[in-house]
C-alpha cells in the first residue's frame, strides 16, 4: 500500500466527522509518513506498520461517538455512540441484538404507554365533566389530572432508563477499546 | 492464544508506558511510536488513536515546533493530571506485577 492509498482510505474510513478533525487526524498520519521516509523507511514498510486504515478509523470516530454522547447528552448523540460502539466490533453484535431490541422495546412501549396515559388523562379531563353526568365534574377533573401526571412519570422514567441504558452500553464498550481490541494487531498479524 | 494473551497485555499497559516516556520528556508522535514499536512490539498506527483520546482526557498537551526535515512536529507534554495519572498507574501496575509474579513464583 503506498502512502497515497493509506490516506485515501483512512480518509474514506473518517466520512462523517467534523472536517477539521479529519484534518487533525490525517495530518498526524502525513506527518508520521513524512518523519519516516525522512529517516530512510520506504511508504510500504510504513504502511504496513501503521495497520489497517479502515480500523483505525473506526476506533477513532468510536471515540469522537462517544465524546458526543458525554458532552451533548441528546437523542441523536445516544444513537451515533451506539452505533459507534457497534461499529467497533467491541460487542458481539449477535449476542447483544436480542437485548438491546427487547429493552429497547420495553423502553419504546413505556414512552409509547406514557403518551397514550397523557391524551387519555387530558380527555378525561377536558370532556369528562360534559360526557359522563354520572359523577361529579371536580372528581373527573382530578382523576384526568392524575392520570396525565401518571403518563408524565412514566415519561421521566422511560427517559431515565434509556440515558442508564446508553451509558452503560458506551461504558461496556470503552473497556473494550481500552484493553481488549487493538486498533491493530501488532506487525505481523494484521489482517 | 498465547498471541491473544500478549496483545492483550500490550494494550493494558500501552498508556502506562506512553505516560512513563513523556515523564522523561517531551516528545512528538513519530517518535513515541517508533519508540513502543520497538519497545513493546506495538502496532505504530495505534499510538495516534490513543494520543487523541488521552489528550481528550487532558493526561497530554500538544505544541508544535518547526521541524529540521520536514513538517512541524506535534509535541505532546504531560499535564499535570497526566502527572499524577502516571504516578497512580504506575503504583498499581508495580503492586499488580509483583502480586503476578508472587503467584508464578509459588506455582512453580
């Protein structure tokens, strides 16, 4: 692989990031090759002892997933550290897609119960009092009231259980870029 | 296996050995990784990914000096949380090793 190529797919591998970090990334690596061609080493010997550029790249833009994540603690960060998580191969995704969908799918049926708890409560309490003369207009007001409060702690808790679900997957998945999965294997047993 | 054990081991102590050489001195990239390639047998793509995240972590500081050959280097110096990381870290892999090798010692 000649330096042009390393570059080319490193770059490629990094789509996605902000540009100047891309730049940051690829000049650290154009210096590397400029250092080591300066000191008489030829750019396929280099190449090959950097590693494969496509992994490096995903363990670096893991990491950018997961700065996001604990800086900006929103909806679209939580999914893009997943899927970095993910995308690093640092859990075996066929083990963990069965219980990442089934607390998914309870997290998603709780906001989905939270929200129908809310419009039933609301109802109750706008058009209770006109609808059922049977009992008193303050009690179906409160009861309407209650149940909408019910619906917002659902909400709360839902939320709360998707952020603990979130940081514990990009927990899992920093010890494993840490200590267990090389950005590359040492020369020799690159792939 | 005997491989896995090794790569494993390596990827511990990496940031253990990246802080211990910068608390001799400063250094740029190329020549940390040059220098745990041969030391460690590391892969020397590795060490850029592990330098951004310990600089996003503030263990290191980065400055840059013209260069002699070719580009300006990017320096990296220890902080002083980086300082004291490497003080904690290096306390606990002595304590850790010695308690390895107490166990290999015995068994023998």
């Amino acid at each position: 692989m000649t330096r042009q190529d390393f570059i080319t797919r490193l770059r490629a591998g990094l789509g996605g990031l902000p540009p100047t970090t891309v730049a940051e990334i690829v000049g650290d690596y154009e210096t590397h090759f400029a250092e080591a061609l300066a000191a008489g080493r030829s750019e396929a010997e280099v190449a090959a002892a950097l590693g494969d550029p496509e992994r490096l790249a995903r363990e670096l833009r893991a990491e950018a997933g997961l700065k996001r994540w604990e800086a900006e603690r929103n909806p679209s960060a939580a999914a893009s550290a997943v899927f970095a998580v993910l995308g690093l191969g640092a859990i075996d995704v066929l083990i963990l897609l069965p219980i990442l969908l089934s607390i998914g799918g309870t997290i998603l049926g709780f906001f989905i119960a939270a929200v129908a708890m809310f419009g039933v409560g609301g109802v109750l309490m706008v058009a209770g009092p006109f609808l059922v003369h049977t009992a008193p207009a303050a009690a179906l007001i409160l009861a309407g009231l209650g149940v909408m409060a019910l619906g917002t702690s659902f909400g709360a808790l839902a939320t709360i259980a998707s952020v603990g679900c979130t940081n514990a997957l990009v927990w899992y998945g920093r010890l494993h870029l840490r200590l267990l999965k090389p950005a590359l294997e040492p020369q020799g047993t690159a792939t | 296996m005997a491989e896995a054990v090794q790569i494993q081991l390596k990827k511990g102590v990496l940031e253990l050995c990246v802080l211990a050489l910068l608390s001799r001195g400063d250094a740029y990239g190329y020549e940390i990784a040059s220098r745990l390639a041969e030391g460690i047998g590391m892969g020397e793509g590795t060490i850029y990914p592990l330098m951004r995240r310990m600089q996003a972590d503030g263990l290191v500081a980065t400055y840059l000096v013209e260069s002699p050959t070719g580009p300006p280097r990017k320096y990296y110096r220890l902080t002083d949380e980086g300082r004291s990381a490497y003080e904690l870290q290096k306390t606990e892999w002595s304590a850790f090793s010695a308690a390895v090798d107490a166990i290999l010692g015995g068994a023998q």
